[in-house]
C-alpha cells in the first residue's frame, strides 16, 4: 500500500481544513469517554448509596440516630442530602413554639426540594456536552467530507487525464471525516440516552423517598401537637 494512501498518510497529508476537523472530532471523542467514564463511576454510585441508605432508613433506626450517624458519615449526595436536608429543617423549626404544624411542614419540603434540585444538577453534570458531541459530530465530519471532495475536484482541474490516482487521496480523507464524525458521535448519544435514563429513575426514587419522610414527619409533628 502507498504510504500516502494508508490511514496516517491521509491524515498527514490532508488539507488543513480536513485536518482541524479530525482534530476537533478526536479532541470531542477523548473528553466524551472521559465523561462517560465519570458519569457511569458517578451514577453507579448514586444507585449503590440510595439502596444502601434505604436499608438503613427502614431498619426501624431512630431518626434523630440516623440523622447523627449519616452527618458524621456521609458523602454529602444521594438520598442522604435529602434526608438531611429535610430532617435538620424539621428539627429547627419544631423547636420554635410559634410555628404549627403546616409551616414546619412547608419548610421541611422546601429544603428537600432544594436538596432534590441539587441532586439532580449534580447527576445531569456533563450530559448536555454528551449530547452536543452526539448531535453535531456528523455534521463536523461531513463539513470535513465536503472539503475534501472539493479538493478532489479542484485537484482535476489541474490534470489532463483524470485517473482514480488523483482523486483517491482527497476522497480518502474526505471519507474519514466522516468515520471520525460517527466515531465520536455513536458513543456520545449511547451514553446520553443511558444517563438520562439512569438519572431520571433515580430522580424518581429519590422524590419517592422524599415524599415518604415528609409523611413520616408529618404524622410525628401532628403526634407532637396532640401529646
């Protein structure tokens, strides 16, 4: 095989134009694994620490015990930050004698929305470039295409015979553009589809979560009020 022909030697020897196109589309799939990397370590995490903290959370373990162990202990994220959020509130305001009970419970789901919208900004990190990288990498690579087939066509210009010798080089590279393009755009959607996926259930069971200690709260401040 002619060396100007194999991969590197296309590469090499391809149009600037061309060759800033395969370098964005390369720099564009580096940083989408990395991420993609990230986000499955991070995602993977989430899931194992909510069921690890719903087990302990329907243990029967006192509250005020679990709220002591879980600050000492915690990471910060997850089902945790919830119920920490929302278990910190519940204990300020119950120790003011003028608030009643709807007020205390206003606030307690107001520090676990908050909780719940810091969870799911953590978790979408990084998602939208996933997302851009999967929508616009064909196209870069298909700019990349049509450059190189100009070329090809300008190179015929300047020839008296046109032979597949000429306009293989220009057409070679303008084709790997292209390959570079869905290279980097394949992997990015697949992963953007799967995160989202993994992200919005574990929203959900987290908004699930919170939705049950608001009723636990909710029925050991009415208890309080009646005592």
């Amino acid at each position: 095989m002619d060396d100007k022909l194999s991969l590197l030697g296309l590469i090499v020897n391809a149009s600037v134009v061309v060759q800033l196109v395969m370098a964005s589309l390369l720099l564009a799939s580096i940083l989408s694994w990395m991420f993609i990397i990230q986000r499955s370590a991070v995602i993977g995490h989430a899931k194992k620490g909510m069921e690890s903290f719903e087990d302990r959370f329907w243990s029967g373990m006192d509250l005020a015990q679990l709220y002591r162990e879980v600050t000492t202990e915690s990471t910060g994220s997850g089902a945790e930050s919830i119920f920490r959020a929302g278990f910190k509130e519940f204990t300020r305001l119950s120790q003011k004698s003028t608030m009643d009970s709807e007020a205390i419970m206003e606030g307690v789901q107001r520090s676990m929305r908050v909780a719940l919208a810091r969870e799911e900004e953590r978790l979408n990190v990084n998602l939208p470039f996933l997302a851009t990288v999967g929508s616009t990498s064909p196209y870069v690579g298909l700019f990349g295409t049509v450059w190189g087939i100009m070329n090809s066509f300008r190179d015929l210009a300047h020839v008296q015979q046109a032979t597949l010798a000429v306009v293989a080089p220009s057409i070679s590279e303008a084709l790997i553009a292209t390959a570079m393009g869905l290279f980097a755009a394949i992997p990015a959607v697949i992963a953007y589809n799967s995160f989202s996926t993994k992200t919005e259930l574990l929203m959900v069971r987290y908004e699930t979560f919170a939705d049950e200690f608001s009723s636990i709260l909710h029925r050991n401040v009415h208890s309080q009020n009646v005592g």
